[in-house]
C-alpha cells in the first residue's frame, strides 16, 4: 500500500505523531507547528493504514469554523466524504447526542436550544418571580454564576451554601431556572454538555454503545476544555482508548469559562501510558512574527515552556498604526486592504482581528462604504439581529408549542393588541400550573379567565400560529422561512418601518430565506437526517455567522481574537491593540487573567503567514464614551527593531521608536489639505479641530468638532476652513 502522501510532508516528530501505535497520544506544541495537521494526517492513517471505519472516529475541535476547515482537509486527505464520521465542537456533538438520545437524557423531543440572549431573558424572569431585587441579584451575574456551576459539572443539589447568603440566593435562582426550562423545553450551551455527560455517566447501556462505536477520537485545542469536557471524553474513552489530544498551554484563552489548562497534566496522570511528542518547527509565520510571538509571551510565567523555530526568511517587519481616533483606524486598514488587492492578494486571506466584538460595528461600515466584501464570524451575527430572531421564533413556535421564549418574543409582534397585562396572566397561569405559556393560553381562554378583547387578540394569534403551522407542513425549509417571514406579518411589519435600518431589516428577513435554502442543501448533501427544521434552528444557534454572506464571494473575514484560534491567514490586523481595550480594563488588576490576555495577544499574532500590521486609536467612541487611549503593553513587550511605524503625514511623534512613514501611510492632508487633529476655523461655526475625512478632490469630506457646535461632516470644497 502507499502511504507516502500521508507522510511526505512531515517532520519526524509529525511522523512519529501520526503513525504511533494505536494508544494515547499527547502532542504539546507551540503555535503553527503542525498540531492540526498531525490530528487530520492521523485521522487519514486510521482509516488507510489501520482500516478504522470512519464511522468509529470521532474528532473534537473548538470552533464551527475550524470544525468545518478540518472536516475539508480530512476530505481531501482520503479524496471520499468521511461518511459516518463525527467531527464537530464539543457542542455540536453534545447537541447530536441528546437529539438522538433525547427520551434518555430527560428531555423534550422537540427540545429547544437557549442561546445567550434567550438565557439571560430566562433567568430575568425567574429572578422576577421569586421576587427578588434585580438590582441586588443581577440576571447577568446570576446567569454567569449558573453557566460556572454547570461548566464544572454541578446540579443545584451539589452546592454546599452554608448558610451563604449569596450562594443560597444563587441556588434558588439555578433551581428555579432549570425548571423554567424544562417547563419550555429549552438547553442553553452549557447543558448541553452537562446533559450529555449525565447521560454517558448514568446510562451505562448507552455509554457501551457508544464506547464500542468511537473507537478513535481526537481532540485539537485540547488546552481549552473545560471540567465537563474533560470528563466527557474521559467517559466515552473507556479503559485503554486510541485518543490522540493534541493542544498548546500558551494558547489557553477560555479560562473565564471554566477551561483548564491542568486538564493537560490531568492527562498524563490518567493515562500513565501516554506517549508525548513535542513539535518544535514553525511553518506558519515568518521568522519576524515568532521572534515578536515568542518574546511576548516570554512575559507569562509558570509555562510550560516550548522551543519554537522556523527556517523560513525574515519577512516584513510588523507594521504599527496609530490612528487618531477608531474612524481613522478603520479607514486605515480598509486602505491597506484595497492595496493588498491590488496587489494581487485574495480577500479571504486577509483577516481582520479584535477584541471585542462592538470594534466591529465601525470597521464594517468602512468596509461597506469602500465596498470591500467581508465576512464576520461571531458578534453581531446573522443569526442574532432581531428581525432574525423575530423570525426565528415563528419557527420555533411552529415547531413547538411550549417554547415560551419563542412565544413571549412574538405574541405581540407585529403588535395585534396583546399588552403586558395578558401576557403577565399567561405567564402566571403557567407557573401556577406548570404549564407552557401556549397551554396556559388555551386553558384561560376555555374557561374565559382573560377579559373579552384580549381573549380575542389571543385567539387570533394562535389560530395565526395554528395556521402557519398548517402551511409550513410537508414543504421545504426556505418555504417554512417564507411562511413565518410573510404570513406573520414580519415582513410587511418592517416594510411600514422608516429609514435605513428597516431596509436592512428587510432585507436581513429576505437572506433568511436563502440561509435555508442553502442550509438544506447543505444537510442533503451531508446525509444528515431528521428534522430539518430543528436541525435549521440549531444552526442558528449553534453555528451563527455561517450564512450570513455567500460563502463562495471571496471577502475579508473579521473576527475576535477568540474565534480566530487555530486559523491562519497571509495578511493579519490586529484593530484595538490599546490599554484598557486589549488588554482589557477588566483584566489589569488580576495577574492571572492578564497572562490569558497575552495569551490571547499571542494567538493573534500567531495567525499571521506573512504579514501581521498591529493598529490602534489614541481616542476611541465605543460603547457610547470617549477614551483617550495609551499603546498596549503587548505592543511593547515585542522588540522594537521588529516593528516598523506607519505614520500619518504630519503628526507629532509616537511613543514608539524613531519610525518612518510608511508606504501605506494614509494621508489627510493629501486629500483634504488638512491634517487630523488640525485646528480649524469656519466663518459661521467658529474654532474646531478635524476629526476625519473621506473621499477625495471635489468628492472629499471632512468632519471637524466645533467647539460650540459639536461635530460636523462639511465639504471640503465648500468649506472654506481656515488652518489655525
Ligand atoms: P495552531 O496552534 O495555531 O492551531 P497548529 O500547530 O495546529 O497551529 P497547523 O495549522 O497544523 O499548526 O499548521 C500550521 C501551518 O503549517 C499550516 O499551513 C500547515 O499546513 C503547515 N505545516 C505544518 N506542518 C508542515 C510540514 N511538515 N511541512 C510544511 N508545512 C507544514
Ligand atoms: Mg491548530
């Protein structure tokens, strides 16, 4: 047999990696060594060399779109779909399981998936209706605190209050809620994983099942799994599994959600046998980017300490942008990318990271006025816009009757004359008898418990949803999509709606028709079976962000520093590389988690092939208020002679090195004749200073802050401002 194109490409560790005897590996390596590349050269040797059916595999990795990267990689490595195999995040295949297993697992059938949003609704409500004090018991905490509890794999009945005030408070919130949701049928991401493990763990037939069916697994970013994770596996392994983990402790940036990066010696303890390999080669980034990822995160103690070298050539230094204020940044980074186009670089290679999910807010409106396609995994999602949820929740509705948060959604919306005193009764009734809020309804309008109009406004809704259901049976999904966008009323609701942000609302509802077009292809295409509305609305919550743009355009992909682990891209901007931003302001008083902060600094330079440019903003609008901000530290815990500052035209110096003007410096005064931050005067607002401009010669526009008349977008060409 000829194995060599599952070798060819390998260093000896990688080989020893992938071709070691069937048993438990450990491969610890840095970033871009080849981690994932060994688990999926691994994952072909098992099917080719050691005739393992690819229905006994059984692959973990950490998020959707790494899951879906390496599901193409495996197909390419045996040229068949790997029919039968499991690959997925540990959610994803938690969510498998308990659909399948659902009687089991003490779920409903139709059980639905609580994303974050719906969750902290939930647990607002239960706060509500034990009466406590939202201020003193903040749903967010409380939500937070339950999600803790779950992800170190405890039930209300484990926690020892004594006597606590705080946590005997917690407690009553955590039982309360989980009957809240076994009322409406609801698992949020946390259970998910809990349920499932109860399930292997009690259930001893199925664990055997199950056991003998996933003879291989796998697990990437192992460094990241938290208590139930780890226990998950270690139920379905068995005694003496084949389980490969591969992971790099530098790269743990889920600590604030229950992972541990001790699972990593926990292993070795519990498979004494265990083989460990270590990789050392980089063959992602050039030499510049490790030196700069190697020297920062030098700065962590208690590592667990890797060498990590590469033979490729120095590269382009690490470009460094100070923009005036996040406009500026933006506009920065958008010009950069037209210029890498123009160069001859794809969109998809470039990618463009940050902290925090509302920088992203300001740099797609750039993207969108250059009309640079782009691609925005997590945040602001697709699937997470109200008018999706809105829409969604017809769906769910349809699909079951007793999902309270779906109902509680769209009872009156489009409004049809339900007030909060109807849905309050509805609401009452359902706790006092442990029923749905639909159940609730039909028993209060059987004995007249609801006053003659608002018996008749609930009526019509339910003959409403009674009847979508009716026409949504038996036809296609993107059909059932049309059915709850234009026969609610939705859509026509938002049509009646004024301005820009009712477009995009329209608009958003019309996609949502071809996100289900495409997803039932898709699921055709898979061999997945069962019902595929349900599977539809696990996606949205699952795997939101997939469908929001076409995914064969070729765009920008944006995305937080989180869920660009594992993924690597030619071009790289780090956006927002400022104090209090990143690291984040939440994380500076606490050693611990400002280490996970530059771990997290670490991944992102480390996704960078060839070219990483770092850019921040001495001002910055975000979240509704000003900052004035100062350099990150991680910015200069890299050696400076690796960075190079891009400069703006006429500004005053940097903090940082003596820097020359960059090629792709942008140039205000190019443009506009002035520069940013320039002191102006107009003859009839008075004295300002310039803030931005777009556009150029007669097109060129310029925003100044007037010191009277706040800021404004003037002409330049009109204008007539006055240099001061
Ligand atoms: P991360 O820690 O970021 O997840 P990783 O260790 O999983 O990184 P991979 O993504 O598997 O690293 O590999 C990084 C890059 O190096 C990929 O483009 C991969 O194809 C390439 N690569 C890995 N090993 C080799 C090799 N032996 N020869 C050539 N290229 C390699
Ligand atoms: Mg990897």
């Amino acid at each position: 047999m000829d194995i060599s194109h599952l070798l060819n490409s390998l260093n000896d560790a990688q080989r020893q990696a992938v071709t070691a005897s069937l048993g438990q590996q450990l491969v610890l390596a840095g970033a871009g060594s080849g981690k994932t590349r060994v688990l999926v050269h691994r994952i072909a040797w098992l099917v080719e060399v050691e005739k393992a059916s690819p229905w006994s595999i059984l692959s973990v990795t950490f998020t959707n779109k790494a899951a879906y990267e390496m599901r193409g990689r495996i197909e390419q490595m045996l040229g068949i779909s790997p029919q039968g195999m499991w690959v997925g995040t540990f959610h994803g295949l938690a969510h498998r399981l308990l659909r399948a297993h659902w009687r089991e697992a003490g779920l409903a059938e139709q059980f639905q998936i609580l994303d974050s949003d719906d969750q902290l609704r939930l647990v607002k409500r239960v706060i509500r209706e034990l009466a406590l004090d939202e201020n003193q018991w903040a749903p967010k905490q409380a939500q937070w605190w339950i999600n803790g509890q779950k992800d170190e794999g405890l039930r209300p009945q484990h926690i020892q209050t004594a006597g606590d005030l705080f946590l005997t408070t917690m407690v009553r919130i955590y039982t309360a809620y989980e009957q809240a949701c076994a009322r409406a049928g609801a698992v949020d991401f946390a259970e998910l994983l809990l349920r499932s493990l109860e399930l292997w763990r009690d259930n001893q037939t199925l664990r055997e099942q199950y056991q003998a069916r996933f003879k291989h697994m796998l697990v990437d970013e192992f460094q990241d799994t938290n208590a139930v994770q780890y226990a998950w596996l270690r139920h379905l392994a068995g005694k003496n599994p084949s389980l490969m983990v591969v992971g790099d402790d530098d790269q743990s940036i889920y600590g604030w959600r229950g992972a541990r990066i001790e699972n990593i010696q926990q292993f070795q303890t519990d498979y004494t046998n265990a083989e460990m390999i270590r990789l050392e080669q980089n063959y992602r980034s050039t030499a510049t980017i490790l030196k700069a990822a190697n020297a920062l995160i030098d700065n962590n103690a208690g590592r667990l300490g890797k060498q990590l070298w590469t033979d490729g050539n120095e590269g382009e230094p690490i470009a460094l942008y100070a923009g005036f204020n996040e406009q500026d940044e933006a506009r920065f980074i958008v010009e950069r990318i037209e210029q890498a186009v123009r160069d001859g670089m794809s969109r998809s290679e470039i990618a463009i990271l940050y902290r925090s999910n509302a920088q992203s807010r300001v740099l797609e409106e750039a993207l969108l006025r250059s009309g640079v396609p782009y691609r925005i995994y997590g945040g602001q999602r697709f699937f997470e816009r109200a008018e999706i949820k809105n829409a969604m929740a017809y769906l769910r509705l349809i699909g079951n009757r007793g999902d309270d948060g779906a109902l509680e959604r769209i009872i009156n919306l489009p409004t049809r004359g339900i007030g909060d005193k109807t849905v309050e009764a509805l609401r009452q009734h359902a706790r006092e008898q442990d029923v749905s809020m639909w159940q609730a309804a039909c028993d209060l309008l059987d004995n007249k418990g609801l006053p003659g109009r608002a018996a008749n406004a609930v009526q019509g809704f339910m003959v409403l949803i009674e009847e979508l259901a009716e026409r949504a049976e038996g036809v296609p999904l993107y059909s059932k999509a049309q059915i709850a966008i234009e026969h609610s009323g939705l859509l026509r609701f938002h049509e009646q709606e004024k301005g820009e942000k009712a477009q995009a609302r329209v608009e958003n509802l019309e996609e949502l028709v071809s996100a289900a077009r495409g997803f039932e292809n898709d699921m055709a295409e898979e061999d997945e079976e069962g019902d595929v509305l349900l599977a539809f609305l696990a996606h949205a919550s699952l795997e939101a962000g997939e469908t929001q743009a076409d995914r064969f355009e070729d765009s920008v992909q944006l995305m937080t520093l989180h869920s660009a682990k594992g993924l690597e891209f030619p071009l790289v901007f780090m956006a927002g590389v400022e104090e209090g931003l990143f690291p984040h302001k939440m994380s500076l008083e606490d050693p611990g988690r400002l280490e996970e902060e530059r771990r997290l600094a670490y991944v992102g330079i480390t996704r960078a092939m060839q070219q990483l440019v770092i850019t921040w903003a001495e001002t910055r609008r975000l979240y509704g208020s000003e900052t004035f901000n100062k350099l990150s530290r991680f910015v200069r815990e890299v050696p400076v002679e690796l960075i190079q500052e891009v400069r703006l035209g006429n500004q005053v110096s940097r903090p940082f090195g003596p820097g020359k003007t960059g090629l792709f410096a942008a140039d205000a005064s190019e443009s506009t004749g002035f520069a940013l931050g320039q002191r102006v005067m107009h003859s009839l607002f008075g004295e300002g200073v310039v803030l931005n401009y777009e556009g150029q010669g007669a097109q060129a526009r310029i925003q100044v802050n007037f010191d009277d008349e706040g800021s404004k977008w003037l002409m330049v060409a009109y204008a007539k401002l006055e240099p001061l």
